[in-house]
C-alpha cells in the first residue's frame, strides 16, 4: 500500500496547524526570518502582521513578491537568494551586527 508523507505541508485548502500557535510565537519573537515563501497563501502569508512595532523582519526568497502583508512592515529587508544561501548568510550578518555593537 502507497502512502503519502507530508511532514510539514500544507496544501492549498487546508488548516494550518497550530496556527494560534505560530500567531503566539510571532507576537512574542525578537526577529521574524520568512525562507523560502512566496507570501501569497493565507493564513500563512499574514502572520508578520502580528510581529511588534519595529521588530525586524528578513524575508530570504530568489524571487520575492511581496504581499500586503509586508505593507504593515517597514522594518522589512528583503534577501534575494536562495533557501539554503540566505540563512547562513543571515546568521554570519547578525552575530557580527551582535559582536560589534
């Protein structure tokens, strides 16, 4: 018997799981990195619009569009690149932003 696995997917239609959640961990988070989205699927796409005033907020993707969602975010800096490039990349700028400041 063939059987499907989807660790972590949703499909178009679907609940998100744990969307409240994700909503709690986003409200309380320091700093939002969005990888590898196109940010045009609701609910998902909307969850930066509960981040705080003034958190940052980095979206890494090779072609981003962005969605209204990102409107409500003007500490948005957008990473042109891929999935795999953009978060060590990231990490190497924030550990120097963190060391000299």
């Amino acid at each position: 018997m063939w059987r499907q696995l989807r660790l972590y997917i949703v499909w178009f239609g679907e609940e998100l799981p744990n969307l409240d959640h994700a909503i709690a961990e986003v409200v309380k988070a320091d700093i939002v990195i969005i990888v590898g989205t196109s940010k045009q699927v609701s609910p998902a796409a909307g969850l930066v619009s509960f981040a705080r005033e003034n958190i940052p907020v980095y979206f890494i993707v090779p072609k981003p569009a962005i969605s209204a969602a990102f409107e409500l975010t003007s500490t948005l800096t957008v990473i042109e690149t891929t999935a795999a490039q953009g978060p060590p990349d990231l990490v190497t700028k924030l550990t120097k932003d963190l060391i000299t400041f």
